[in-house]
RNA sequence: GCCCCGGUAGCUCAGCUGGAUAGAGCAGCGGACUUCUAAUCCGCAGGUCGGAGGUUCGAAUCCUCCCCGGGGCGCCA
C-alpha cells in the first residue's frame, strides 16, 4: 500500500500484480486472488513447517538477538541522589526506566556505561556540612547520624535560608508594616548569619580544608549507602561506580568557561555569561554574575567527560520531563562548543523524559502533610502487602521463601506500573491496582513463568524431561499464535531499545503471557498420548519462559520459581 | 505572553515510522475448579479516538487553528 503513492496505483490493483507474480510456496500457503483483503492487504499464511523453522532458529542462546560487529558506547543518565537527601518518588522513574533502558541496550549487545549524576556540591551541600560540624561541636558522634538525620538537617537548613525569603517576601506583600516588621527583622538577621555561614563553609569546602572535607565525606558516604542499598533492592544496577558527583567536575568549570569565553561561544548578558542556542529565545546560563556556576556548566562538563573521555557514540538523559528545557539549551550548548563529538563523530545527545507519579486525587504524590514519599516507605508497602497476599494464598511455603515470593512481586508491582506506560506520560500509583493478580501488572507476569514452571515441575513427577531438539508440530491455531508470539520478540527489544521505551517489552510480555494462557487452555501438554506432540509442547513452554524471563530481566524483573 | 507535553470505553491504559470492523485490563454481567493453570481461564456488554478544518485511495496516527489539563520560562539545582 506504500507503493501505491510511488506507482500511482491503486493499492489492490498493485496487490492483485503482486499476488500474480508472488512465490512463497517454499514457506507458505498458496496465495491467491482471495488472499487480498481490505484496501489491499495480502494475506500469507506461514506453513507450519516453515513457521517452525522460524521459531528454530529463535531458539538459541540469545534468543535471535543479533550482537553488533562494532558495538557503540551509549552512556545512560539515571537516578541522580543528591546527598542529604533520602530517595524519593522523583528518583523511582529515573532510576527504574534508566536502569531498564540500560538494560535494553545491553540486551541489544552495545557497550553501556550507567551514570548517576550526584548533587554533591554547592551552597545547599555546605550548609548541611555546617550544620553537621555544629552538632559534631555540640558533642554528638558522626558515627551514630544516619541518612534520616541528614534529611532532617537538610530541610531546617533549607528552612532557615527561606527564612530570609519568606520574610522579604512578607515586607514586599505588607509594605512594612510597623507589627510585621519588627518580628520580621529577627528572621532574616538569622537567616543571614545561617546563610553567611553556611557560604564560608562554601569556601572551606570548596579548599579543601581538612575538618570540612572529612564533615562532606561523611555526608557522601551515609547518603550513597543508604541510596545504592535502595537501588539494590529495586534490582537497579546502580553502584558506586556509576556515580559521579557533580564535585567530581569542579575543576572542570572555570576551564570550560573561560574556553566558551575565549571560542566567542559564549557571550555577557545583564553581568551574567550565556550562551545562546539557535530556535530557543532564552539562552543557556553557564556563569552568574558573581562568578558561580550553575547547573547547566556542570552538565556541559558532564556531556564533555562522556563522549570525549568515555568515547559515547550516544547520551541518553533518563530524568524528568520538567528538565526539558534545560537539555535543550545544554543540549545545544554543546553541540555549539563541540563537546559532544568524539574522533570526528557527533554523538546525539537525547532527553528520554517522563511524566510524574500522581497520587490517586491526581495530584503529585505526597504524604498528608505534603512532603515527598521515601522510596524505602514504598517499596516496603508494597513488599508486605505482597507478603499478606502470599500468607493468604500459599501458606504452605516456608517462611523465608515467602519472604523472598513477597520482596519479588512488590518490587516487580511497582517496577511494572512504572515501565508499562508511556514513559512521557504521567501515571496514577496505585498500590492495589499494580498488585493484583489479575491484568497487566507485575504480580501477574511472575505468576505466569510460575505456571510454566509448574508444569516442568509435574513432567519430571512423571519422568518426562524436556528435549530441546524436539520437532515442533504447530498445527492447532493456539500454537501457531504463541510461535508467531515468540517471533516478534527481537524486534521488540530492538524497537524499544531505540526509543527508549520499555512499556513496549511491557506490552509485549502481556502479550506473550496471553498467546501462553490460550495455548495452555485449549492444548493439553502432559495429558495428551501423542509423544511427539508433547515434546513439542514442552519445548513451545519452555521457549516461552526463556522469552519471558528474558524480557522480564531485559526490564529490571527478576522472577521467581513458586509463589 | 511564549515554549514543551498530554486528551482513546465508567476507570487505568495500548495502538510500531498513516492501513482491514480502534484493542487490553479493571470495574459490571454470565460461565469454568475431583485441574499440567483458580494468585487463573473463557464469554458478553461497553468508544462522536477533546473539537473543527486540511493533506491522502485511506487519519486515533501527519499539518493548521481552537478548547481542556499539566509542566516550564537568565543568574536554584
């Protein structure tokens, strides 16, 4: 039908040529006259023979995944911590999808390298490295603070710097009010004084200076703990080694802007240096006027480092849609400066933005009290909802199974309802929803690799072993539509790789769980008395728990063997 | 004001670079457990694809305008 605007035919005329000249006897039903349909459609019935020379040559190691001959280094931005700060819901969709992106162009063979880029540095870092030395000075032991604590000082250090704010903003409102005023001369005098310790403690900080640089490596290393154990529990595979501080670029700043300044890259504006992007009216802050840098020059730094230094043939940036913008002036920023071409190749640098997590009133989700959701509080939820529902349903189980059963469907519940939609899209967290059993959840698809388990589990009680050599027989339409399922699943893992969309294996995994539940339905495997057969059978349900458990783990799933 | 992103069944969502009668799940209704599966399966019902134009043999999909919702917009990150 895309011929017909080339040709200038009419698509079932062109269908009906076609038709007339096609050969596919080797691999197909004849084709004929009938076989057109629609506006021009040719239908073409595989043999089953030929079908299961397909699915034969799916059946490897790799699952019909081609490696590539030379393959790129694509560099994935996720989950971003900054310290002192717990995870929270803003970090699940950057660390889940960009772990499963990652994951997705691992599956496809190219060389990844996971960076999570920390907020480590800056005025709001110092302050809580104030506020620590001033505990530490009031006699309490560093080694006792944990992440919690941390989080706290952080926001009454935060509170205190808005002090300042809020009570300027209260004398621009009221005008100076005579009662307002005099209270609100005291805050900002403390406001002032926090800010202008904190400020000096910038400075130590940033010279190295010995007490403070021990305060910060103390604050580092509570917050990476705490963090790299939550990515661990969301079988996210984000260590130590993938993390690079925004510290770890301070050197690189002054270099960069002074070689922006010099290439005439860069240019003065209002005291402040930017850099201006073609086709977007604001332009790209990388210096303010008091000689800081912003978050843009980090990034230019960070774009920098990973196509010059890690050889990146790509970038992709999993973080939140709101940033948009701001890629798109670094973004460009970059690509004028030439920080994003390595050995004479330009490495496309992509934005692979997400929607927020909505509570149920549609709103951003918060706590009653507004503030944000610790990751570890939700992910904990869902595991001992997880485990009430195994208790119930399968208390035959020892315990310390059930409690590996529970951990995996709560973490996969919420790992799946956050993959299986539009990754641009916003989406409604819903605990009972992405728990169930029933539908495209999480729980559903470790159920399904659970029944096909079930049923190995019963042949070999019965001593039948799988042959995986076995001839497959695919003459009933249930297993014609799971070989055709089982099919398209390089394809799938290569589309979705390429868009960064992982909903897309989501899809596609419910699919295939489906095209598994008709066939298992309607054809018996063990109970029927035709070996070949069976064998074959056996061999459709374990390609299809391979296929499963492949896209499953392709997304960041591990499954699991009962539950 | 300018820019970006969404709007598909009561609810939550798919729909690949335009292609057949727009598909799932949940909820609703009706069925199926001395089982290889009931933490499941099968069936029924349910839609002006936000609206209006346009391009095309053909539009949920591409273009333009409008409506609604969300987000962003130079010295925070």
């Amino acid at each position: 039908m895309p011929l017909a605007k080339r040709v200038g035919a009419k698509p079932r005329e062109i269908a009906a040529k076609i038709v007339e000249h096609l050969d596919v006897a080797d691999i197909a039903m004849p084709v004929t006259e009938a076989s057109i349909a629609g506006p021009g459609f040719v239908n073409v019935s595989l043999r089953p023979d030929a079908l299961a020379a397909f699915v034969d040559r799916l059946d490897t190691p790799e699952l019909g995944i081609a490696r590539p001959v030379d393959p790129d280094t694509v560099v994935v931005d996720l989950c971003g911590v900054n310290l002192a700060k717990q995870m929270h819901v803003g970090h699940l969709r950057s660390t889940v999808i960009g772990d499963a992106v990652a994951r997705l162009f691992e599956r496809l063979g190219y060389k990844v390298i996971r960076q999570s880029h920390v907020g480590d540095w800056g005025l709001p870092i110092a302050m809580v490295v104030q506020k620590l030395i001033e505990i530490e000075e009031a006699g309490v032991d560093l080694a006792s603070i944990t992440l919690d604590d941390l989080n706290k000082i952080y926001k009454a250090a935060q509170a205190t710097c808005k002090d300042e704010r809020v009570a300027l903003a209260s004398v621009l409102k009221y005008g100076g009010h005579p009662k307002a005023e005099a209270e609100l001369e005291g805050r900002i005098e403390h406001a002032n004084e926090a800010a202008e310790r904190a400020r000096t403690r910038l400075v130590a900080l940033q010279s190295g200076d010995e007490p403070t640089v021990a305060a910060w490596e103390r604050i580092y290393d509570i917050t990476m703990g705490a963090c790299l154990a939550t990515c661990a529990r969301l079988h996210a595979t984000v260590t130590a080694d993938h993390s690079a501080g925004e510290s770890t670029y301070r050197t690189e700043l002054p270099e960069i802007v002074k070689d922006l300044e010099t290439r005439g890259i860069a240019e003065e504006s209002d005291g402040a240096l930017v850099v201006r992007v073609e086709g977007i009216a604001e332009p790209c802050l990388i210096r303010k006027k008091d000689g800081g840098f912003l978050y843009a020059t980090t990034d230019l730094a960070g774009i920098r480092r990973r196509v010059q230094e890690f050889k990146a043939d790509r970038v992709v940036y999993v973080v939140d849609a709101r940033q948009s913008l701001h890629f798109r002036l670094a973004f460009g920023a970059a690509h004028r400066a030439g920080y994003d071409v390595h050995d004479d190749r330009t490495a496309p640098l992509e934005h692979a933005a997400f929607g927020m997590v909505l509570g149920e009133d549609g709103r951003p989700l918060k706590t009653r009290s507004g503030e944000n959701i610790k990751l570890d509080d939700l992910l904990e939820e869902a595991v001992s909802r997880a485990a009430a529902t195994v208790a119930e349903k399968n208390p035959g189980l020892p315990a310390d199974e059930r409690a590996r059963i529970a951990e995996a469907v709560g973490i996969a519940a919420i790992k799946y309802a956050d993959l299986s939609t539009e990754r641009i899209k916003d989406y409604v967290f819903e605990f009972d929803r992405m728990l169930a059993f029933e539908g495209d959840t999480g729980p559903y698809l470790l159920n399904a690799v659970v029944r096909i388990t079930s049923i190995f589990r019963k042949a070999a009680e019965q001593g039948v072993t799988l042959d995986e050599r076995a001839p497959l027989v695919l003459n009933e339409p249930d297993e014609r539509t799971l070989a055709l399922t089982l099919l398209k699943y390089p394809m799938v893992v290569r589309a979705a790789g390429e868009a960064f969309e992982p909903h897309r294996v989501c899809n596609y995994v419910y699919d295939l769980a489906s095209a598994f539940s008709g066939f298992y339905e309607r054809c018996p495997v063990l109970h029927g008395d035709d070996d070949a057969v069976r064998a074959s059978r056996l061999r459709l349900c374990s390609l299809t728990r391979r296929v499963l458990v492949d896209g499953l783990e392709t997304l960041g799933i591990p499954t699991v063997e009962r539950m």
